[in-house]
C-alpha cells in the first residue's frame, strides 16, 4: 500500500500537439493540439489512471472512444454536445466503446478523466469511403 501525493506545483504539463501520436495526430482536431494535459496518476494494469487537461474555448474533442471506461470531471468551464452542455461541478460516465465528441464553451475549461487503469487506446470514428 501507499499514499502518493501530487502538488500543482510539481505536476508535468505537456502541449497536446507536442506529444508523439503518430497516425492519432490525423483524427485530432487541431483545436484540440492546443490543450494542454498532465497526469496526477499515470495508472497501469491494475491502477487507477487520474489525467487534468486544460482546454481553449471551442476546442473540439473529436468522435473516438476507448477500450476503458471514463469519467469526465468539469472542474471550470464547460463542455457542450448536440444541445446538451455540462457545466463546472458536473461529471460524464463514458463507457468503453461508446464513440463521443464534445466541444468546449466560452471559456478555458479544465477537465478530470478518471479512468480505473491505464488506458491509452484511441479508436477514431469510422469513416465511411
């Protein structure tokens, strides 16, 4: 057992568009390139993965899913689908496989994902030929 504790102050933010993602950077809306992410947890097989993304107004999260469940936390700002928005203090179950897309509001949004282990996977839309 242990306690890991992850001051702001020392957390490692990355710009999006900095990360290697090799075919992934070709379903990732460029708005999205501008955000920027850290870990609190980086997770493994069987750790609790806890990612923070700061967003720009407008960013576009393009439609994907993942191999993992999700939970979405809006810690400021908010983020919007179809005619649906989800405000500061609000959170988003995502199961695995589900295919989503948001946007985010007016202003900088920060988000939460937690996720009950590592999980990297990114599985864009189809796109019908």
């Amino acid at each position: 057992m242990s306690i890991r504790v992850h001051h702001e102050t020392e957390l490692t933010w990355r710009k999006i568009g900095d990360i290697p993602m090799e075919w992934m950077r070709d379903h990732i809306d460029p708005t999205e390139l501008e955000g920027q992410l850290c870990f609190h947890e980086e997770g493994d097989a069987t750790t609790m993965q806890l990612m923070e993304m700061r967003l720009n107004p407008h960013t576009l999260i393009a439609p994907h899913a993942h191999d993992a469940d999700e939970i979405f936390y809006v810690a400021e700002g908010s983020l919007h689908w179809g005619n649906k928005a989800l405000l500061a203090g609000g959170s988003m179950f995502i199961a695995a496989g589900v295919t989503y897309s948001f946007r985010i509001g007016d202003m900088p949004t920060k988000l939460l994902n937690f996720r009950a282990h590592a999980d990297h996977s990114f599985r864009p839309e189809a796109v019908e030929a």
